[in-house]
C-alpha cells in the first residue's frame, strides 16, 4: 500500500461514519477538512498531495460545492489546469446521505466522481471498496475448478499438480480443498503438520475477507498457500464462507486451484460461480463416462466453462493405455465437453506420495509436463484446448 484513503469532508457526522468504515477496512485514513476555496487555492490546499497520491478519495457531499471542484477537467491528468481547477482522476467516490435530492448526481458529476454513495444503505459496499483499493486490486486470479467424473478419477491429484506447476513457474498460487470428504490435500502436499489456519477456522466468515490476510493465515507449502481441512469431524461450512473466503482468493490475483466435490450443494454453488474454468477428470471407461455425463449436467448449469481432461489408463496395453476403442476424443464427445487433454499416467506417483513429493513435483515428470502445457495455454490467453 503505497498511499493511504483520503477523506473529504467538514461533516463531523459523516466523518465519524468514514472514519469508521476505514477502520473496518483495516486503514486510518487521511483527513482534508474541506475542499479547494477557489480556482487559485489548489496549491494551498491541505489534500493536494494526497489527491493525486491516494488510491481512492471520499468526498463528502458537504464539500462538493467547494469552487475548486467546479472548474473544467485538466486535460494533462496529473496537475491543476491554467485556471486552477482541482484535477480529474479515477477513484473518487461522492458520499452522501440524502436519497430525496436529486441534486447529489449532479454534484457527482461536478467533483469527477466515478460512483455517488448514499449512507447508511451503502455502509457494506463502500467498506469492500475501502479495501480493494488498499490492497491494490487489479486482475483477478485466474481461477479453476478440478472435479472428478467419478470417485478415484484423480482430480485431487490434477488440482494438486496444476497448483505445484503453478508456483514453480512463479505465478502467485492459492490451493483450496473444497471437497470435506476427500481426506485433505495437505496430505498429497506433505503439508498436514504444517501451521496454519484450516476451513474449520473460516466457517463463521461473512462479508469481505482481505486477500493478503487469507494468503499470510495458511500453511505455505511448496511455494503455494493451501487452505484444506482439519482431523477434526466438523466437514461443512456455509455458502456465506465460501463465497468470502473464494472472493478473498480472486482479488490477490495469480492463479487459483479448487478441488471440487461430485456433489453440488449450495456451499459449492458458491465455488462454482467464481471459476473461470471447470476441468472434469474422466478414465477412458464406460462406466466412468456414464457417471461423468451426470456430473458434467449438474456442473454446466453454473460453470461458463467446463472441459474434459481424460485420464488414459496404467498399464501395458499400448502408447496411451486405451482399450475397447475408447480414447480421449471420443470420452470428450460422448460427454459433450471440449477437450482440454489427455491426464498421463505417471509410474511411481504413489511412492513420490509416500516419500513427501506431490504430484507434479518432479519437473520432468508426465503430469508436470501436462500442466507446464496447460497453464501455458491458458495464462497466454489462447485457451486450453488439446
């Protein structure tokens, strides 16, 4: 955080309440009491500086009249122009109280306001805004969901290998467990001792969590910041604390993994409404393909995109593992779904497990060479199609 909130205002009420939204943002911002006094007084002005510093500025609706604010636009984006017109710049937000005066759009428009806030029915979004401009937010992390077309299909260890390619390629990485039935991927990262907030600890969260908080409070683990479940018996949390807590995960930006359930739920739902990208583990199996079908059909009714990641088969039985005619196009076709790969078989990956090593720790190995593929197709934009 480079540069601190900026407040504008004489409104002593008002003041209290901003002052109060910025401490429940985390912040203490800085005080301008009252606006430019005129066309010439931008240069004596106390919030000069931290105008054109500050990431957001609250201008109260009592200092919109100031004559500095009402002066034409300068047209260099960085200084006063000739007359001494207070520059426009993004992040200016008016705040105000009366939704009975229609003169307040007006006022918005005069001092350059990129939004009018109207308290105390706005309290909760302007805290949200308060803290997104702290934090910097910029892209939103690229963020994909890992789900299995059946039990055993293998999306633990997909979710698992993507987020360890990730990190090691350098993209800031957050791996989150939302599968409470699925033993925990702090084991397959080696990670379950390591200290650290787990799902249990986020249960009651409502609202808006800070994205740096989240990342600093879980266990760090092969470069990446996992948030998975605890040995105790507690194995749900609710909608609410998902969406925070995921929204939390989107803001910091970089890449995030989510291990997702079969079952859809409205815990999951919420998951799944902040994916960029769905990937369903299929083994090149009837069976499997049957099971997978119901699966994709519950998954495609929120996910705006959800592609097939078909796993061939161990074994000795040809280049890819296929039997009875069935490989990964025709898997992609039968379910309807785009195909994003074919998921290889990796020989010793249980040993690597047992040994401390998680999938795609070894920098040579075929799941790390499927993932290096996908990331680098889907980071450059190109899309991730085989």
């Amino acid at each position: 955080m480079a540069e601190n909130i900026l407040i504008v205002t004489e409104d002593e009420e008002l003041l209290d309440d901003l002052l109060r939204l910025c401490a429940a943002a985390g912040t203490e911002p800085e005080v301008a009491h009252g606006g430019p006094e005129s066309r010439t007084g931008w240069a004596s002005w106390s919030g000069a500086a931290s105008w054109e510093r500050a990431p957001l500025v609250l201008v109260g609706d009592d200092c919109a009249g100031a004559s500095g604010f009402g002066d034409a636009p300068d047209p260099g984006h960085g200084t006063p122009s000739a007359g001494g017109a207070v520059p426009r710049r993004p992040g200016v937000l008016l705040v105000g109280r009366d939704w009975d005066d229609p003169g307040v759009w007006e006022r918005g428009v005069r001092v350059g306001a990129e939004s009018v806030v109207l308290l105390p029915d706005a309290e909760s979004w302007l805290t949200g805004r308060i803290a997104d401009a702290l934090e910097g937010v910029g892209q939103a992390a690229l963020t994909v969901g890992v789900v299995g077309g059946r039990g055993g299909a293998g999306a633990s260890t997909l979710a698992c290998a993507l987020a360890v390619t990730a990190a090691r390629a350098g993209e800031q990485t957050m791996l989150i467990d939302a599968d409470p039935l699925g033993g925990g991927l702090d084991i397959l990262l080696g990670a379950e001792r390591t200290q650290g907030l787990r799902w249990p600890d986020f249960a009651e969260s409502r609202g808006r969590v800070g994205g740096a908080a989240l990342a600093e409070s879980l266990p760090r683990s092969h470069d990446l910041s996992l948030l998975s479940w605890d040995r105790g018996e507690r194995a749900l949390v609710p909608a609410d604390a998902m969406k925070s807590v995921l929204s939390a995960a989107r803001r910091r930006g970089g890449v995030v993994v989510v291990d997702l359930p079969r079952q859809v739920d409205e815990t999951v739902a919420e998951a799944l409404v902040q994916l960029d990208l769905g990937l369903a583990v299929v083994p090149a199996e009837l069976r499997s393909v049957a099971a997978a079908h119901r699966v994709a059909a519950r998954m495609q009714l929120v996910v705006r995109d959800l592609r097939a990641v078909v796993r061939a088969p161990g074994g000795p039985r040809g280049a890819h593992g296929y039997g009875s005619g069935l490989d990964d196009t025709e898997v992609a076709r039968l379910l309807g779904l785009p195909l994003a790969g074919e998921l290889p078989w990796e020989r010793g990956l249980l040993e690597d497990i047992d040994r401390g090593r998680p999938p795609g720790f070894a920098k040579d190995g075929a799941l790390a060479r499927f993932c290096g593929r996908f990331w680098e197709r889907a980071l450059s934009g190109g899309g991730v199609a085989a």
